[in-house]
C-alpha cells in the first residue's frame, strides 16, 4: 500500500516534468479558446468514457458529429475506461491521454496543477446554466478547467417510508433503533472514504490537502482538541454494535433493499437511485442524520461529489475537443443520463424540471449542502480510510492506535 502511495506521487511529478519536457511555456490557462481551422481537414477526437457510460456516450457522440456535418467532417471514437483510473491514465502519458475525457472534482488539483487540462474560457456562460457548487469544485485559482456534467458520491439517507417515519430519520440512533424494531438493517460502507469522513466531517478536526495538490493534512487522531479522534472512534464503535447496522458494499445494497434485508441505507446518491426503483411510492429520502458523539449531537457531513467533462490540453484539435466537452456536458445530455443512468444533473434547467422537481434524491443533496464540502483530498485517503473503517465495522477497539494509523496512511506521502 505504501508503494502505491509512492507510485502515485511519483506520476503526479512524472506528469509535471513530462508537460515541462513538452516545450509547454505557454501558460494552458491562456490558450483555452485558441481558434483552429477545421475546413477541409478530417477533424479526429478520442474520447475516454467511463464504462457506465459508454453506449450513451457513443450515441451522443454520433448525435454531435451529424449536428456539425455541415461545418467539419469529424471523426470520434470512443473508448471505455474505469472512471476511477482516468486521473492515473492521464497523469502517465498526458501526450497519448485522449482528447476528452471525464475527471471527478477530486482528479481537478492535480490535473491542473500539471497542466493537462484546457481552461474553460465562457466561464460565464458555464456560471449561468450549472450549479454554482459544481462550477466550484472544476474551478482553480479562479480558473474553471472543465464542464459540470452531474453528481456523484454525494451520500444521502434514503429509506423505506413503511418500515420508518420521517421523524425518526432525523437521527441516527433513531433510524437504527426503526430499523432493528423491524428486524432489518441500515446500511453504510464503511469502506469508503466518504462513510469515514462523515462522521469527522463536522467535529473541528483537519482534513484538508495540502498546497501541493496532492497530499494531505490529517490530525483525526488528536488527543488535545475540544471534540478527540478517540471520541468520534467510539461513537462509530457503537454504531457498529448496534443491532441495526450492517456494514455492507454500495453494490449489495440494491439487492439488499430488494429482498428487504434493509430498511435504510447512507449511500451515494447513485445507490439511492437504485433502490428507489425497486421501492417506488415506499422510497424517501433525507439529508444525513445526526448523532450521538462523546455526548454531544454532531451532524453527520459528507463530500459534495461531482464529474465534469475536460478538454486535454495537449489535444491536437483543441477547438473541437472543447466543443464536445461542451456537448457530452450540455443540458440534453444530463437529462439523458438523469433519465437512463440515474444520474443526477446540475444543469439548472435540469434541475427545475418538474421530474427532479419531485425526486426525493435530488431534495436531500440539496438539504445536505449546508452539511457538506468539496472533496480536496490526495493520495493515500481512501486506502486508509477502507483500512480503517472495515476494522471499525468488524469491532475493533484499539481506537487511539487505529487512529494513529489512519493519519498515517492519509499523511505519509506528505513527508
């Protein structure tokens, strides 16, 4: 694990000192809009979609080469990728990376800071038709690098309004205590780095990435601070007791509130988009509960997730690559994917329609907002948070030396 923390740094510099080696001495953030003629020319454009969503992305991509037959002769093929390994595809060769591809907000720091990404020069433009939290999470040092295209891994509570009340979600004590009456479960992956941050989120301890773009600032572990890292362990450890719970994978959760194993579940809004379509008119859901930490009620936080479509700075037809980055991310294209692929848009007009008007998903994320931030973190968070968390969830009570433990695996690369 140590290694691939290494590994990761490693490619992050590779990457900086590749774009040096390029001639890049312009600065990428000037030449975002830099006209190219395209007549008379066959225009090619690679594009790196996420797996998921590769037979829409293909589609859209004919769809927006018919649209321009007229002006320019394109040609785009579309390639599938694991959306979690796009950043690292990218940083190891920028040069043979494709011309358009997906970045989660998270990706945003590091491509930037390396140069690969094209700015987005109608900043303006992208202001007045996304969501304002979505523009911010692809902006850097007031620089936007790529189109808002929707969210993700934002966690919601979703629940089964047969087995729960609306009153008893409002804790989390309450909805364990609901769910256990009934012989069920809630469900959380504590696997996830987002599930650990949820309960640290909000208690007045450091996380936070540091001016390098990369590693991380961690003391989740204090002794010394108002509200102590063994403190918040020991809430998570009662949680884990608890009858109620089950620490369970986001890809068994479905399935899980299928068979109604689950009467609740903390997931991503993805996840909860699932299984409201498995329990119809029974399905709500609500922003993150409170609960019960050293005494005191502490509001459960999450990361603010979003993706976002880029141009790669180093493409050989930028023009047209920042034109379907534009497209892939555009209002049409959202509400296609909200419809087919669940997932949740931040085009405004989108948003007000009046079928997300009524999604109870797309009502918690925004009651969660006030509870949540950008995720900024770096390398080495979410090995030790999955390390840390799936001891927490199998009972271990070691609390100050798994803490220990956690900020080490989340800090050692910045030493």
């Amino acid at each position: 694990m140590k290694a691939k923390r290494w590994m990761s740094v490693w490619l992050c510099a590779a990457l900086v000192m590749a774009l040096t080696g390029c001639g890049a001495n312009a600065d990428p953030a000037e030449e975002g809009g830099a006209s190219q003629t395209s007549a008379a020319k066959i225009v090619k454009l690679r594009v790196w979609a996420d797996k998921e969503e590769y037979d829409l992305t293909t589609q859209l991509a004919d769809q927006f080469q018919k649209d321009n037959s007229g002006t320019v002769k394109l040609n785009i093929s579309v390639e599938p990728k694991e959306q979690d390994s796009l950043r690292t595809n990218v940083i190891k060769d920028v040069m043979a990376a494709a011309d358009v591809f997906t970045i989660q907000d998270s990706d945003l720091m590091v491509l930037a800071a390396g140069g690969a990404l094209t700015q987005i020069q109608e900043s303006a433009k992208v202001q007045a038709s996304a969501d304002s939290d979505a523009v911010k999470a692809f902006t850097n040092k007031g620089k936007l690098y790529a189109y808002p295209s929707g969210q993700e891994k934002s966690y919601v509570l979703f629940y089964n309004k047969k087995q729960i009340g609306d009153g008893q979600v409002k804790t989390l004590e309450g909805t364990l205590k609901a769910a256990a009456a009934k012989g069920k479960k809630l469900a959380m992956d504590w696997s996830q780095g987002q599930s650990v941050y949820s309960f640290f989120g909000k208690t007045g301890l450091n996380l936070s990435l540091n001016d390098d773009g990369t590693t991380n600032a961690c003391n989740w572990n204090s002794t010394d601070h108002e509200i102590k890292g063994v403190t918040v362990a020991g809430a998570m450890g009662s949680i884990a007791g608890n009858k109620g719970f089950a620490n369970m994978k986001e890809a068994d959760m479905v399935a899980a509130a299928k068979s109604g194993k689950i009467a609740a579940g903390i997931a991503s809004v993805e996840t909860a988009e699932a299984v409201k379509k498995e329990w119809g008119d029974d399905f709500a859901a609500a922003k993150l509960p409170i609960y019960s930490c050293g005494g005191k009620k502490m509001a459960m936080s999450s990361f603010l997730g979003y993706r976002a479509v880029a141009a790669n700075y180093y493409s050989e037809n930028k023009e047209w690559a920042l034109k379907l980055a534009e497209y892939l991310a555009g209002e049409e294209a959202q509400k296609t994917r909200y419809q087919e692929l669940n997932q949740l848009p931040v085009n405004t007009n989108v948003m007000n329609s009046e079928e997300a008007k009524k999604d109870p998903v797309i009502e918690a994320v925004s009651q969660q907002k006030s509870m949540g931030s950008l995720r900024r973190v770096g390398t080495g968070y979410e090995e030790a948070c999955a390390s840390f968390g799936t001891k927490m969830a199998g009972g271990e009570k070691d609390y100050q030396n798994l803490l220990d433990d956690l900020v080490k695996g989340i800090t050692t690369s910045a030493k």
